[in-house]
C-alpha cells in the first residue's frame, strides 16, 4: 500500500507542498518573534521593495510574510480540528444507522438529509454570524456542515461489511451486538473514511478562509482570508496583498487534494488510474 | 408515478424541509448570546428601547416558548421575513428586489458550469492517459483548490484593471441610462465575470465527474457488445456511453447546487452585484440577523427548487426512474 502510494507523483508533490506549510506554521513564532500584528514599516510597500521584506507590508503597515506564516497555523489548526469532529459525529451516526437499519436508519438519514439540504456555506454562516466569531465556533460551524457525506459513506460501508462471513462468525462466536459493530465492523471502514477525511480537511480549509474572506474570523487570529478580505478594497493599487495569501491556499488545498488522491489510489488499485479523475 | 405526482411529492417534502429551517432560525435566535428582541433588532444601535418593547410585544417574548415558536413560524408561512431595522423595510421586501440578480447569476453559473463540466470531462475521457488528458486534470484540480472569491479578485484585478475589458462591478453602468436592447447587452457585460468566476470551481467539479462517469461506462458490458458490432469509437462514445454517463452527472450537479448558491454570497460580495447574497454580506456587519436568516431560508428553498427541477428533468429524460420507483 505505501508502496503504490510512494510511487504516486501526484501524491509526493503533494506530501512536500504539505510538509512545507507545517514547518512554516511551526517555526512561524521563530522566524517572526514580533508576530502578525505589529506595524514594521510604512503601509503599502511592495513586494522586494525594503530588505526583511519580501512580501511587503499590508494596508496598515504589517509584515506580510509574518502573516502568511500566522496564518498557516489557523487554516491547518482549523481544518483538522472541524474535520475531527465531523468525523466524530458522522461516524457514529452512519454506523448506527447502517448497522442496525430499520426505524433507526430511517430517523438517522431524514436528519442527514436535511442537513444535506441546507445550503452548507450559508448555514456556516448563519451559525458563525449568531455565535460570534471565535476559532470555536467556526471550528464547530464547519463541522456542524461537513459530516454529512461521512455519515452517508460510513452507513454503506457498515451495510456492504455487516453481511461479510466474519460478521456471521462473529455473531455464532457470541459476541454482542455492539462489541461486533466496534471491533469487527468499523476497523473494516477505515480506509474510505480516511481518504474523505483528507479531503474534508482541504474543504474545510476553503470553508475557514471564505468565512474570514467575508470578516467572520477569529479577530484574535491571523487568517489567510482576513488578509484578502481586509485588502480586497485596495486591489486597484496593491494587488500583491490579496495574491499571495490567495497562493497560500491554493498550495495548502491542493497539497490536501493530492494526497487525499494518492491515498484512494493506493486504497483502491484496481479504481486507481482508469476510474477516477 | 407520473411526473405529476413525483411534483406533488416533492413540494410536500420541501415545506417540510422549509418549516425544519424555519424552526431551525428560531431557535438560533434565541441561541444567540443576548435578549431576542435586541438580536432580531440588531446591533449597531439601530434600536431604541421603545422599539425593542415593541419588539417583545410582537413576539409575545413574555410568553411560553412554543407559544413564541407558533407566532414565529405562523410569520413565516406568510412570507413575513421579520423587519430589518437597519436597511428600514421589510425583509421579504429586500429579498424580493434582490433575488432576480441572484436567480441570473446563479443560472447562469449553473448551466454554464454543467455544460463546460461536461464538454471538458467527455474529451478528457476519450483522451485517457493523453498529455492534453493531464493538461485538462491538472487544470480541474487546480481551480478545485482555488477560493472562489480569490479567483473572482483576480479575474477583476487582469480582465478590469490591467486590461480593461470588462466591468468588474455592479450589474449594470450607473447613471448610463439604457434601455432595451443595450441594456441587455450592459448587464451581460456586467455578468460575465461573475458568472465565470462562480462557475469555474463548479466547472472543476463537474468535469472530474463527467470523466469518472464516462470512463466508468465504458467498461460496461453492453460497450464491448457495440465494439464487437463495429461500430466506430466516436459512435459508441456518442451512442451509447455519454448518454448513460451524463444521467448521474446531471443528478450529482443537482445536489451540488447548494453549494453554488451558497458561493453566490462569495462571488455576489467581490463584484458588488446586487442580490441576495450581497445583501447578506451587507447584513452581516450589522448583525442584521433578520436579513441573515431571511436569506439563509431563501437560498434554502432556492436549492430545493434547482433539486426538484433536476429531478424531473432527469426523470423526463430517463424514463426508466420513473418506472422503477
């Protein structure tokens, strides 16, 4: 498996992409001990154009690369923390409805439904708007809209996996219900759920910098998508302030993308290559 | 069932679903940290104490909540949206003057995205493992990374400032006064770019399935049976495997609809086109949460609408849906 994923161009550019975003989020407090917020120069000086300052200063005076760097840690923080707890509600609740279908499948996927229904960016916004922007909130909001599709594939896989042989020998063996669905049934989903997973955190990435794009960010944090919000009015004279954080996400999702592809390949080699896109 | 009662089915269901978020807004409302009537009033000052009794009064915040919950969606049913203190109407009334600029870029966005989807996924397909094959799936996954409203900024900052060609704001020239037919060609002028922009992610979207579709298919059976009949590939490709291909495309971009409504606000925020989505972004500032959740339910019903519509058009085109269920 880590062979054919190991081999999978795509997937090792995107490991690297991946790998480098991390290492500037880590070493952001060393390389910038100042932090994002402090005025270091004169607003608006562009890219290159005073040494220390390869990115240039942005609206109010403040380092821009310092900021790229702050706020990576948000989006990676932000994405992976909604996509846990996504996961912790879709799983159990595709479980439950896959394994022990009837009145508790049909309840579980009327309520997934509707959910599914909702336009899922605006009720993100609603939640954040009434809430009030704190990392918490969004984190909650963004989950509170991506786990249906987890509850939807857990509840197939469940399905497809309760009719196996060892499920049967299982049951003969006299294990309970419970105990068969937690250690024989769910190991069994795990492969799908972890490629959803690695592409939920890069929809969850986009989701965070839309919502600080439009001001619902954490005003205590550093955001990719405060920073082309905030310099969205100046795009006439500075452009380089909405590009770059603009590249920061494209690098970071796609980086995502590519390894959530590399990881359904070498899950599903017999899928990989000529079935998916 | 007929067609007739698919409809009829639907609709049931889709006020079900309306009522659910109408009792949904309800309770965030009173979610909210603070006093109802200050939420519903919003912030920013926009109201005194008279007119937060009032407010009280109205809503009978002194009452039992499910007493409070009957009025609220009592209220709703009859497309009374709440009153936005800041804007100084009503909001159904704001939603109504924005919702026509929302439906054409939306549409618009839509069909062009499909269509695009499509046409890209189908000749990515039949040039399998083709350097213009990569080309096209190295593009799909690079707009599918790209935030929607950066991608706007930038299609504004080249296609309006650097090179002028387009408008890069508002629906139609202020102050130009035209009338019929320039006015028509102005307010497409205006909508290119938005549309665009808002549909290339979609794009991005639909393409990847189009060709995972196709290629799917053509692994089918009755394939190899067309094959063996000497039929020529352009043939079976347009015979048989697109047109059992595009069926689910077209379901799965049915349900994807909400997200394009929802990246509406995004695109509608950066070109300050005058729908609903902008009406939102304007309403968030304020905490104008009657305009908010006015909006959310709008955008809510407006995808189940694109649902049912994608639905029965499917059903229309495949007639074997309907005789199945």
């Amino acid at each position: 498996m880590w062979k054919r994923f190991r081999s999978n161009m795509g997937a090792m550019v995107g490991v690297a992409l991946l790998i480098a975003v991390i290492v500037v989020a880590v070493i952001a407090p060393m390389l910038f001990p100042q932090g994002p917020w402090q005025m270091v120069q004169r607003p608006f000086l562009a890219p290159f154009a005073v040494d220390g300052l390869p990115l240039g200063t942005d609206t109010l005076g403040r380092n821009v690369a310092a900021q790229l760097a702050y706020g990576a840690q948000v989006s990676l923080l932000v994405g992976l923390v909604s996509t846990l707890v996504a996961l912790l509600i879709g799983v159990p609740l595709g479980a439950l409805a896959g394994f022990y279908g009837g009145y508790v499948d049909e309840g579980a996927m009327r309520f997934t439904e509707f959910f599914q229904t909702i336009p899922n960016f605006a009720l993100a916004i609603v939640l954040v708007a009434i809430f009030e922007p704190t990392l918490t909130s969004i984190t909650v909001a963004i989950a509170i809209v991506s786990w249906p599709p987890v509850a939807r594939l857990v509840r197939a896989e469940v399905m497809s996996v309760r009719t196996r042989e060892f499920v049967d020998a299982a049951r003969l063996a006299g294990l309970s219900k419970q105990r068969i669905l937690i250690r024989q049934v769910l190991p069994n989903t795990v492969s799908p759920i972890i490629v959803m997973a690695s592409l939920m955190v890069a929809t969850a990435i986009l989701l965070e910098s839309s919502l600080s794009f439009l001001g619902l960010g954490d005003p205590n944090a550093m955001s990719w998508g405060y920073m082309i919000g905030a310099a969205r009015t100046v795009i006439r004279t500075s452009w380089w302030l909405s590009f770059f954080p603009g590249i920061a996400i494209v690098i970071t999702v796609l980086a995502l993308n590519l390894i959530g592809e590399g990881l359904n390949d070498a899950f599903n080699p017999h899928l990989s290559r000529k079935g998916k896109a | 069932m007929t067609i007739f009662a698919v409809i009829v089915s639907r609709l049931s269901k889709a006020i079900l679903t309306l009522l659910a978020i109408a009792i949904l807004n309800f309770f965030l409302i009173h979610a909210a940290p603070g006093d109802p009537a200050v939420v519903l009033a919003g912030e920013a000052g926009a109201a005194d104490e008279q007119m937060i009794e009032q407010l009280r009064e109205r809503f009978g915040l002194d009452q039992p909540l499910y007493v409070q919950l009957g009025k609220y969606v009592a209220g709703i049913v009859q497309l009374d949206l709440g009153y936005s203190f800041r804007q100084g109407a009503p909001v159904a009334e704001l939603i109504a003057d924005r919702l026509p600029a929302t439906l054409l870029l939306t549409l618009t966005a839509f069909v062009v995205s499909l269509v695009m989807g499509i046409v890209f996924g189908v000749s990515a397909a039949a040039r399998v493992g083709k350097p213009s094959d990569s080309v096209l799936t190295t593009l799909a996954l690079l707009f599918y990374a790209t935030p929607l409203y950066w991608l706007a900024l930038m299609a504004v900052l080249v296609f309006s400032v650097w090179l002028g060609w387009l408008p890069g704001f508002g629906y139609e020239t202020v102050g130009a006064n035209y009338t019929g037919f320039t006015r028509v060609l102005d307010i497409l002028s205006h909508l290119i770019l938005p549309a665009l922009t808002l549909g290339l992610f979609f794009t991005a979207v639909y393409m990847r399935m189009a060709r995972a579709s196709m290629l799917e298919v053509s692994q089918l059976d009755f394939v190899k049976t067309a094959k063996a009949k000497g039929l020529s590939d352009a043939v079976i490709r347009r015979r048989h495997i697109l047109r059992n291909a595009i069926l689910p495309v077209v379901t799965l971009a049915g349900l994807q609809a909400g997200q394009l409504v929802g990246g509406a606000v995004l695109t509608e925020t950066v070109f300050a086109w005058p729908g609903i989505g902008r009406l939102m972004f304007e309403s968030l500032a304020a905490r104008d949460y009657n305009t908010i959740l006015g909006v959310f339910l709008v955008s809510a019903a407006m995808v189940i609408l694109f649902n049912i519509v994608t639905d029965i058009v499917y059903r229309i085109v495949d007639p074997r849906i309907g005789a199945r269920s």
